[in-house]
C-alpha cells in the first residue's frame, strides 16, 4: 500500500501547525502570569494558575482541530 506523498506532506504541516500553536498558549499563559506574579508580588500563585488554564485552552483548541477533520 502506498501513501500519497502530498497527503503525508499536508498531514506533517497540519500537526506542525497545531504543535506550534500549543506551545504559544501555554507560553503566553506562563509569561502573563509570571509579568502578573511580578507586578503583585504573589511569586508562584499566578504563573501555576495560569500554565495550568493555558494547557487546557491548548488541548482544547487541539482537540477541536482533530474533531474537525
């Protein structure tokens, strides 16, 4: 059986895509809560908070482009 090199070719940029798109989430959800931990003095409060809640929009975002195909 062969595969259709430009669907593989499709497949790797779509997942690259999505790859690329978590990891800005949660980075920007670590960022603003370490800018919001400094600017309030709460040093690990917020910055766990909002890993924690930028990781589930991530998978959230992931998952409704899997469903989508």
């Amino acid at each position: 059986m062969t595969t259709n090199p430009r669907k593989s070719l499709n497949d790797y940029a779509r997942y690259s895509g999505m790859t690329f798109q978590m990891l800005a989430i949660i980075l920007s959800g670590v960022f603003a809560g370490y800018k919001l931990d400094q600017w309030l003095k709460t040093k690990p409060v917020l910055i766990v908070i909002f890993s924690i809640v930028s990781v589930a929009i991530s998978i959230y975002f992931v998952t409704k482009d899997l469903l989508r195909k």
